[in-house]
C-alpha cells in the first residue's frame, strides 16, 4: 500500500511533507527512528514503522521526546544513521539531552526533525524550536516546500557525518501536513553494522567515550564544528535567489514563508520589482552570502514564522558588514510590517508588500463584496469543536463536572494535553480550569493540594489520558504522593495515543512496528507509587459519578480514579455500534420537560440533536454512534437503547 | 503522459466540511489522480486538534508548471466543494468571487451551538439562494442520502468526487480514479467506491441543464 518505498525514479508522488521527510531519510539509509507523536509531525514515523520490516529499521515511539532523542543518540553512536522526529514543545521535552549531545557530538548521521505550529492550528503553543539551533550551537535547515523536505533531509544525514554533530530539520504545519508533488531518489546501498567503539583516548570523537566532558575541549571543539558548517552553507544548494538583479526590494526568507512570497508577488504582478532570497540552511548564517544578496538594494523584507529569528541573524550580519554594504532598512516582525504572533499566509505577505511598496491590492471588486454584505447568510453558525459522538471523555467530564457541583466546595479540575483539553469548552461542560504543558496538570494539582495551610479549601482534581500518564505525568504523581497532597487524578485511559492517530505507548501490548512488547499497567504502577486506586467504566454515568464525589471527599493524600473506554474512532471501536438508538416521542415531553432540553442543551453530543418542528430530540442515525450514555441522562426515559445483533 | 494546460493556472480548489467527513481522504484522491496525470497539486489541510467536530478545509492548488502555496489567497477560489451545505457559504465568504462554481452536498451536519439551541442553523433553501447569489453556478446534490443507499455515509466525499469529474476543467476519468484507490485503499473497498464515483457522475448528468461527460473510456 505504501509507495514510499517505490523504486522508480520517474514516477512523480502526491507526498505529505511528513512521507517526504521519511522518505528523505530511507534514502539516506536510516536505520534507526523514534519519537514521540504530536501534530503536525506524527506521520513522519508512522510511515517508517510501516514499512520497517521491508527495509530492515527499528522504529520506536518512545515514552517521551528526550528518550526518543537517547534512543536515536544510541543508534548514531553505535555508527548507524538516526532520525528523531517531534512537535515543537517536544524539543522543549528533549532539550536537556539535545545540549548534552551538541557538546558530546554524534557518529552516525542524527538528524532531529522539529514541526513546529505557525497559528498552533493543532498545539497549545506556538513555540519556536528554532532557537534551540542557536542556543545550542547545532546547524538548521528549513525545507521550503515538499521537494526540498525529502532533498534536504537527506541532504542533513550526509551533514552530520561531516561536521560530526547532530542536524535539526524545522518543517512546519504547512510543510508537514501539506502535501505536494515529489519525485524520488535512489536508495542509499549502504551496509552498517553497529557497534560503539568507546576504547580510545578519552577525547577521540570517533573511537572514545560519547561524553559532554571536558566541556571546555568539547565546547571549542563543537564550535569549530559549527564554523565548519558554516563554511558548508555558503555553497548550499538549498539557499536560491529568485528575481531581478537590482531589486527595489529584497525578500529574505525560509520555509513555508517562501512559498507565501513567491504567491504574493504573483499576484500582485511585481515579479519585475522583488529579488526572493530563499534560506535553506538558517543557522549558522553563512555571511559572504547574505553580503552578495544584502549588497542588492537598500530595502529588506524578512518574511518568516514565528519570531523574528532569521530577521535579527540577517540583521546582525548586515551591521557587522555596515561599512562595505551601506545602511539598510529593514521590514519585518520587528517594525510591524508583517505579524509577529500566529502564522503568515499569502494575504498576509501581499499586505506587507502593499506598505512596503505602496500598492494599493483589491482582492476582490467592490461589487462582489457588497454582494457578500447583502447576503442574508453572514452569520453562519461557528463550528465549536467538540468531542466526536460516543467519545468517553463527553461521558467522563458530565460525571466529574457533576460531581463537582454536587460537592460544591469550588472544587476544580486542572487540565492536560489530548482531545480532553476541550473539556475547557462547553462539550466537556467547561470542567477543566488549567491547561500547559504534557503532565501540568497533575504537576499543577500537586502544588494546589498542599496551599490547605493557607486557607485553600477547594478539593483539587487533575485529568491526564493513558500516553500522558506515562510521558510527563509519572513524575509528577510521585511529588503528589511523597508530599501527601490531597488531590485526585483521573486518568482518562481510552486505550492509545487517540488525538494524533492511535500510536502505541507503554501501556499497549503491540509496538509501533505491531510486535508484541509486554505492557505496562497504569493501576498497578499507581499503586506503587503508593496512591489509592479504583477503576470504572465512565459510560456508567451514575456510578462514575459516585466514585468522584467519594473519592473527592476523602482528604488522605492522592487518589486515582482510572476511567477505561476506548475512543470512538479507535479501531476497536470504529464502526461497531453497540446500541441502535431512538427517541420514543410518546414520552419526550420537548420544550415542556422540566429538563430544559438537558439533552441537546447541556448534553451536546452531535448525534444527539432537537427538531425544530416536532420540537423533541432526535437521533442524527449518521453521526451517532450507539454508545448508548444519552439514555441514562433523559429524566423520562424517552432515550431508549437497544442492543444491536452484532 | 502528456498533460494538458489548464484553463487557469493554478486551479485553485477547495473542499470543504466537518470534521469525519472524509474531507481529508477526498481531497487525497482528487489530487493523486491529479499528479498521476503529470501535474503538480498542493494540498493544503487543517487537521488534527480541528478534526473534532469542527470546519476542516483543504485547499488544492493544480498547475502544470510549479509548487503553490498550501493556502489560496482570499477570493481566488475557482471550484469550491462543500461536503456540507453551510460549509459552502463559510468558505464562499472568505475565498469567493464572481466567477467561482460551487459542489455542494445537501445535509446538514448541525454545529454543537445549533443543537444546544444557541445559534440557529439556516433552511437550505435559503443557503441555496445565497450560494447562487455568491457564485457563478451553483449544483446542489444529495449526496449523504445516496451514500446511505450505498451502504455508508461516508461515501458521500466519493459521490461527491464523482459529480465534480463532470464539473473540472482538466481531464480525470473513472480509469484514473480506480487506479489511485487501488493505492489508497484496501482492494476490497474498490467495488463500492467505483460504485459511488459513476453514481455521483450520473447524479450530475440528470441535473437540470447538464449534459454528462463519458464517464468511462
């Protein structure tokens, strides 16, 4: 099915930057892969592990990203070629090891690929990993569109071998998760056999111990490393001008702002007027270049996502080279020109260029957009987001938001990253009070619980699924135990890594690449840690409701309540219809009920919708998906479920 | 495989719907049968957290000669897609223009605020008219329905690829179609989607004023 292993170099593909990327590193004969799942950068190892037994790799998805950077550190050390991929904030998890590992220096190619989330169309941040390159002194490249995501990474492997470092690839959600036309290469015939050689002198990079230490030898060492890549830059292929020879204005840009520039200036037909200096390679700036370009013309655009960081690279060049390359202005995140929060897009970049250069663009002929006002349909109703119909989080957060008003000590609940973050909305009935990073909550809910001897009387609760639970949230429940805080965990466990796609995590008893691996179990590890546990079903609304305000009431240290129900869209579930649904109308009393329409009011599941003309509840049969909760929360009974044959 | 020039370059088109339509699987199809015949296609799509009942819009950008950028400037839409009807207007206030032709499926999916009883959902027949109004043709079909017959609702995104091959201005063909589901797809799944593809090219043909391509070499 898969054709990112197709031979023929003829044939040009539909490609998802993220295949593109994976692609780029079966090229380059990768051998090892891991990560930890996060949108927009997901697909880039799920496609390795499908085709890992064809092409003979050990695919991981790791417990978290600065295991998964240990685990390909190993395999670089040990002379094969490494790929890490990760989310944004993921480098923000792995970090610690990433200083670590710039100073020891890697061996086999490493290459770590950040997806970073312009807008965060899918993050809880819009974090920059960019200056992770700078800080650490590890050489950037950002591909500019599909093509150059295979090319380059590949490209990136061939880097880490020379200068002997590891070599960040920054895509982002338009690189990532678009998709565009790529053609392949040839696959690397390469043979590697692992084996860490740590007999040599204590200093030897190639054959002694992969330490961080002596820092001060490793330090200068990896600096010449960055100085070499340097070098290396200046003769990229991947940095390119596009344009005239004396430009009025010089565009400098990377990644997907490249695309959006090269859009901008087609459509306002300037192509004549703007030179577009394309970087691949963004850290280290190679300077002798930027100097060629910054000679061009006095007046230069940085078009870039998020922060200003290539415009105050460019702009440091640009004064140490003042004196041979004259005075410029400059236009970018930093003067206004262009945004510096959420991501760019073309319209964004014509409206720069419109300041800049004093055009006057109308998209659109006054005409069409009157006729957009006249419409009668200019309030079309917002598409919240909400959980999908038979999800078990709607069922949990009814028992907990439920249980809290019933307590109604002001009690709350400190959120956490996965699909349950929208418990925040009105579809998870506004429960959630706090939402960071991976972990937080429990984190959070942990210092809360110990603010009693201030007068803090509020019973304190968190919520983390399964794949949380063992990435960030372990920690963070051993401090809770420890230090006797008085909270409650609830872990909502529906069996994977659902938001991102159903990746496997530690608690799963098959692996990325579908070996059997032994799993381990979230109940018994609590235990452990010494908290009191009990498990339910959350679809039992009453009973689950029950077990919070109990466990809530109790005030002896930490409590984990663990709520099992596998996701709706999971494959077990997928498709399967436990109950056939119906509204009796004999007995919904509509609009007369005393409920208030509890139903599709407060209740709000998308398969559980009012009709306006009978005015009783209704069940969409499209979208429902036969969990059968909706009947117990219908004071008459009027939601009656059935079993299904199957 | 030569491929012909477009009547415009880039085609800017966009398929839009809710979340669990199969907006993302469509759009997919569309363009690798697209690259199949040579030409470049960009498909820009928001998923991930959005994919929960929310708006999820994919812009595809075909052109014969480059890579475009993943998102269509505002009002520069050629063909609009619309999974879902008021989905239609939502994309036609942002992207719309005089000359835009807009696909539209005709049921509703209702937003969580419309059930709840906070925000009130339009008839069709009036996003009917204003799809008219905002559009150089408009073709509304029922496509859910005719996926229900078929078996699965979900085969509304194929009914509704197989009524805009009438409606494109290059060449794909129902050849071209099973060949990328045979990539796309487990083999067993291909009877049913051919099934969809003929039937959404046929519903286009009895449409009022249309007259049906050959759907079939």
């Amino acid at each position: 099915m898969s054709d990112l292993i197709d031979q023929n170099e003829e044939v040009q593909h539909l490609l998802m930057g993220n295949d593109a990327i994976a692609r780029g590193a079966l090229e380059a004969g990768v051998s090892v892969a891991s990560g930890y799942p996060g949108t927009p950068s997901s697909e880039i190892i799920e496609s390795l592990s499908r085709i890992a037994r064809e092409r003979n790799l050990y695919i991981e998805w790791s417990t978290n990203e600065k295991v998964a950077l240990e685990v390909a550190a190993a395999a670089s050390f040990a002379n094969l070629r490494s790929l890490c991929a990760m989310k944004q904030n993921g480098v923000n998890v792995a970090s610690d090891f990433l200083l670590h590992l710039g100073l020891s220096g890697t061996r086999g190619g490493m290459v770590l690929v950040t997806c970073d989330d312009p807008g965060a169309l899918s993050s809880s941040n819009e974090g920059e990993s960019r200056h992770f390159a700078r800080m650490f002194e590890i050489p950037l490249l950002e591909p500019g569109d599909f093509q150059e995501a295979k090319e380059m990474t590949k490209w990136a492997f061939q880097l880490s071998e020379e200068i002997k470092n590891v070599v960040i690839v920054r895509s982002v959600t338009r690189v990532s998760h678009a998709s565009g036309t790529v053609k392949f290469g040839k696959f690397s015939e390469a043979e590697r056999h692992a084996e860490f050689k740590y007999d040599g002198l204590a200093l030897d990079a190639d054959i002694g111990p992969a330490e961080s230490t002596p820092v001060g030898y490793k330090h200068r060492q990896q600096q010449e490393k960055i100085k070499k890549a340097r070098e290396i830059f200046e003769e990229s292929a991947f940095n390119t001008y596009l344009g005239p020879e004396k430009p009025e204005l010089l565009i400098i840009t990377s990644s997907a702002g490249n695309l959006y520039s090269l859009e901008a200036i087609r459509v306002l037909g300037i192509a004549d007027r703007i030179g577009v200096l394309k970087l691949g390679t963004t850290w280290p700036l190679p300077p002798k270049l930027l100097k060629r370009y910054l000679f061009m013309t006095d007046k230069i655009m940085i078009v870039e996502e998020v922060l200003p960081f290539l415009e105050e690279n460019v702009k440091i060049l640009a004064a140490e080279q003042a004196k041979e390359i004259g005075v410029k202005t400059f236009y970018g995140k930093n003067d206004g020109t262009i945004p510096m929060a959420g991501e760019l897009s073309p319209d964004l970049v014509i409206s720069a260029l419109d300041k800049v250069m004093g055009i006057d663009y109308i998209a659109m002929s006054p005409a069409y957009e009157r006729k957009l006002e006249l419409s009668t349909l200019t309030a079309i109703p917002d598409r919240e987001r909400t959980f999908c119909s038979g999800c078990p989080h709607r069922a949990s957060f009814w028992s907990i938001h439920n249980a809290l008003q019933m307590d109604n000590r002001k009690g709350f609940v400190c959120g956490d990253i996965g699909c349950y973050a929208m418990a925040r909305l009105p579809c998870g009935f506004s429960t959630t009070k706090t939402l960071h990073a991976m972990g937080s909550g429990a984190g959070l809910a942990s210092g809360f619980g110990k603010l009693v001897q201030f007068g803090m009387d509020q019973p304190v609760l968190a919520v983390c699924g399964d794949s949380t639970f063992f990435h960030a949230v372990i920690p963070a429940l051993i401090n809770a135990v420890h230090h006797n805080s008085n909270i409650t965990l609830v872990v909502l466990d529906n069996s994977g890594t659902a938001m991102t796609g159903f990746q496997s995590h530690p608690g799963l008893t098959v692996n990325a690449m579908g070996d059997k691996v032994p799993s381990i179990d979230i109940a018994r590890i609590c235990e452990a840690i010494g908290a009191k546990v009990e498990i339910k079903d959350p679809f039992d609304l009453e009973e689950t409701r029950k077990t919070v305000n109990r466990l809530m009431g109790n005030d002896e240290g930490v409590k984990v309540l663990i709520l099992q129900q596998a996701c709706a869209l999971s494959p077990e579930r997928k498709h399967k219809t436990k109950y056939s649904m119906r509204i009796d109308e004999t007995l919904c009393l509509g609009e007369k009920c005393g409920c208030n329409r509890l139903c599709t009011r407060i209740f709000r599941c998308p398969g559980l919708v009012w009709d306006k003309e009978k005015k009783k509840a209704k069940i969409d049969e499209v979208i429902c998906v036969g969990c059968g909760v909706c009947s117990s929360i219908c004071p008459v009974e009027a939601i009656k479920k059935e079993e299904t044959a199957t | 495989m030569g491929k012909m020039q477009l009547i415009k370059d880039p085609y800017n088109l966009i398929i839009t719907g809710v979340g669990g339509q199969g907006n993302v699987l469509g759009s997919r199809v569309l363009s690798d049968m697209l690259v199949t015949k040579g030409y470049y296609a960009t498909i820009g799509e928001t998923f991930g957290a959005s994919q929960r009942g929310g708006s999820v819009m994919s812009h595809i950008r075909v052109s014969a000669k480059c890579t475009w950028s993943p998102q269509i400037p505002k009002r520069k839409a050629d063909l609009i897609i619309a999974l879902e009807p008021v989905e239609a207007l939502r994309v036609l206030m942002i992207y719309g223009n005089h000359k835009v032709k807009v696909l539209a499926n005709t049921r509703p999916i209702y937003p969580v605020g419309v059930i709840a009883g906070e925000l009130d959902y339009p008839s069709l027949s009036e996003i009917k008219a204003s799809v008219k109004e905002l559009s150089s043709t408009s073709l509304f079909i029922d496509a859910t329905d005719e996926a229900i017959k078929l078996g699965n609702s979900i085969l509304a995104n194929i009914i509704m690829i197989g009524a805009a091959s009438q409606m494109l201005e290059f060449p794909i063909d129902r050849e071209n179609f099973k060949d990328t589901i045979l990539k796309t797809l487990p083999a067993s799944k291909l009877d049913v989607n051919l099934k969809a593809f003929d039937l959404g090219a046929s519903i286009m043909g009895q449409l009022p004023g249309r007259r049906q391509r050959k759907i079939s070499e």
